[in-house]
C-alpha cells in the first residue's frame, strides 16, 4: 500500500486559497475515484473537490473552517501500490496547480534563510507566501493591519502586499492599484459601527453569511472605484414575445430546453458590443484593456436570497440554440450549487434581469473590473404611439425599459448612450422569421 496526498486543485485565474465547508468522508472511510470529497468555498464561488484516486482516507489535514491554498496537501489517501509507510508521491489534478512563479520565490525564499525572521502574534492571518514578503521586506505587524485585503474574509493576498511594499515609503499622496489587484485607497467599511446602531427590544441579529460577506464588499469596493452613470430608454418588443410565443414549444420539444428571453437580449448586447468593442473592457492603472473575448456574466438569484453571476464564455460565437443552453445550464448550477470555480470567471460584460422580480427598472452596480452593466426591466403591455403610413395610431405594445449603467472614467454618455441605442434597435426590430 501507498500513501499519497490529495491537494487543494487550481480553481482558476486570481483563486490562490479555499475554505473547507465540510468534509463528505471521514478518516478511515474509503472513496472511489472522481468521489467528491470535500466541500470548499472561495471568494468566487462554493464547489466540490473529486478524489482522482480510490482508497482509504487516513488522514483528513485541513478541518472545516480551515484556509487551504492551491497546492496544499488536505488529506492523505492510501491506496493500492508501493511507496511503504512514507508519502513518496502525489496525487496530480488535471488543472496544474497556480504556484508563484521561480524569480518571485527565489527573491522571497532565498534571503529569508540568512536572515532573522519577523515573528507574527498569529492575531491576523497570514499565507506563507505572504508571511515570506512581510519578513523579507521587514514589514512589521502594525502595517500589515493597516493592509486592506482583497482576499476571502479580508485576507491580504500576495498582490495586497506587493502593491504595498511598491508603494511604501511614499508620502501619504494615495495613488489608485490596478483594477486586479482589487485594493483601495482606504479601508472599506460594509456597515457601520455597531455604537451608532441602536437595537431595540425584540429586534433580531442575523449575522452576514460568508457569500454575503463578500457581495457586500465587492459592492462597497465596486462603487468606491468607478465613477456610475445609468442611461434609460424604452424599447417595444413586440416582435420579440411574439416570436418566442411562436418557437418556444417547438424549441423545448426538440431540444428538451425551455426558450426564455434571456438568449434573446444577451444576442442583442452581443451584438451592440461588436459595433461598440470600447465597452468591453477593463481598466488597469492608466491603462485601457481591450478584451477580445466577448464573456458575458448574467446575474442569478439563489434560494437563500444571495446573488452569483456566472460567465456565458465567447458568447459570440454561439447561436442562439447555444446561448439558451448555455444560459439554462448555467442558471441551473447556480440554483443548485453546482457550478464550478471558472464557471464565474472571466466575465467581461454582465446583463441583469431585474424584470424577473416584476420590476420596470433598475440600476445595478458594475462588476469589477468591467466597466459597464445592463438591466433589463419587466416586459408590460402599455398603449403606444404608431407610426403608420396613413398616419399616427394607438395600439396596445409590448413595451420594456432598460438601463445601462457604465463607468464614466473611459465609457462617456456618447458611447453608453449609443451602445444602449443598438441593443433598443435590435431588439425593437427582431426579425419574425429568425431561425433558432
């Protein structure tokens, strides 16, 4: 028999650690390959971790509640094979595990074996990597506390303390991080102090839960970088209810998928955004990226009242036919806590629908690091004004609002205003006779 460890696998750009949930086996219980075994939760997204190999669990490393990082070993499996008593070899995941890259660990690691470490009081959590910079660059225990981090539960990740040590020293002039790096000038404050909140008898205190915990600073952080300004216009689409009312029966007995109207208006900002490719980007310093793929992160409500925006990936290069699927797929793992890790990444433009709830209009909050958002209103029948070659007329429409919220420090009311115009126009002229 061998022992082997099983490691915390690669969940995705930007994802360096995970929380262990709960455990689904217990030590000395034995698990089939691809058996989820464990539950964990990142700042992105709540997930699964599959065992690539059957055995015995021997030992469990990382309890619930506990922080594991990329790479780390959080259980040891025995299984069927040589290597003794000793763990001689490990289990490898079919995503490459994200480790900092040689030039980071030789100047972090390196220096830190001749010199005298900085001792922590264990007050504020720190990775090894992190712990590794703050020793190396003698950063003392009172500055890292004054360190806003952008990882879970406000932990500092090695960006954090990077963009720190390049702008240590400096006087107090506070310059703006890139957008990646997810930091702020200031501290961020999700609530107020609990001295000015008065509780009365009778008055329940919920605390947040974990993902509630991470919307409500993202939404504080989102806010607190980007400068908002939200266009409105009102679009019939008539044409549009008429035409899924004629292809929806059809299309779920062919495809054993329901035909909403989301594949619909993500068609049509796809559309808009190949005439406008300057609202798919991302800002990082001075800098303007331009993002070649168009990903398109479409907001979901969960049971528990929680928000999730999984990623519709190279949304224009699928058919209508494909972005239903891809939409049903996503909404469904996302009610039912199945999607994966890069299930919400890489999103370069996100839609809302806020008329799912009944309401006419919103203005949601952009995404970072995007830089514009899309909601999209109720769809209600109004009287409206015709134009027709024997003149003006009132009939009954199927009318709808929407609002585009963008970020004016690179998308000017011009651009916003006419990127919302083409997703009107496209939409207000939907083709009857458009194939799915």
């Amino acid at each position: 028999m061998a022992e082997y460890k099983l490691l915390l696998p690669s969940m995705g750009e930007g994802v360096m650690e995970a929380t262990i949930i709960t455990w689904l086996f217990n030590e000395g219980d034995n698990v089939k390959e691809d058996d989820s075994v464990v539950e964990i939760a990142t700042d992105k997204v709540d997930s699964d971790v599959p065992t690539p190999a059957s055995g015995k669990i021997v030992k469990i490393l990382k309890q619930k509640d506990e922080v594991a990082k990329v790479g780390e070993a959080i259980a040891i499996l025995e299984i069927e094979g040589e290597g003794g008593n000793t763990v001689s070899e490990e289990v490898k995941t079919e995503t490459p595990v994200s480790t900092p890259d040689a030039e980071t660990l030789k100047t972090i690691e390196e220096p830190l074996q001749t010199t005298a470490s900085t001792e922590f009081s264990g007050d504020i959590y720190l990775s090894p990597l992190v712990k590794s910079i703050a020793q190396q660059e003698n950063i003392s225990e009172t500055e890292l506390k004054s360190i806003k981090g952008s990882g879970l539960e406000g932990r500092i990740t090695k960006e954090d303390i990077l963009a720190y040590v390049s702008n240590r020293g400096n006087q107090p002039v506070q310059k703006a991080a890139p957008v990646q790096v997810a930091s702020t000038p200031q501290p961020v404050a999700t609530s107020a102090p609990a001295s000015t909140i008065s509780v009365a008898a009778g008055d329940e205190i919920i605390p947040m839960d974990r993902m509630r915990k991470i919307i409500a600073e993202n939404m504080v952080k989102a806010k607190q970088i980007a400068p908002h300004v939200t266009s409105f216009i009102e679009t019939d689409v008539t044409n549009v209810v008429k035409w899924r009312a004629k292809n929806k029966d059809m299309f779920e007995k062919r495809e054993g998928e329901k035909l909403t109207f989301m594949p619909i208006f993500v068609k049509a900002i796809v559309k808009a955004i190949q005439d406008f490719p300057m609202i798919n980007v991302s800002i990082n310093g001075d800098n303007i990226i331009k993002k070649k793929n168009i990903n398109i992160g479409m907001a979901t409500a969960l049971p528990d009242g929680n928000l999730i925006v999984p990623v519709i990936k190279n949304a224009d290069q699928l058919s209508l036919s494909g972005l239903a699927k891809a939409i049903n797929d996503l909404a469904y793992r996302a009610r039912n806590k199945k999607l994966r890790p890069e299930d919400t990444q890489g999103a370069t433009y996100t839609i809302s629908n806020v008329g799912s709830f009944g309401n006419l209009m919103g203005t949601p909050i952009i995404p970072q690091p995007q830089v514009a958002i899309m909601a999209i209103g109720a769809i209600v029948k109004k009287p409206a004004v015709l134009e027709t070659k024997d003149g003006d007329v009132i009939a009954i429409r199927q009318l709808m609002f929407m609002s585009h919220s963008y970020d004016h420090r690179v998308v000017d009311g011009s651009l916003g205003g006419m990127m919302l115009k083409h997703v009107h126009d496209y939409l207000q002229n939907w083709d009857l006779n458009t194939e799915i």
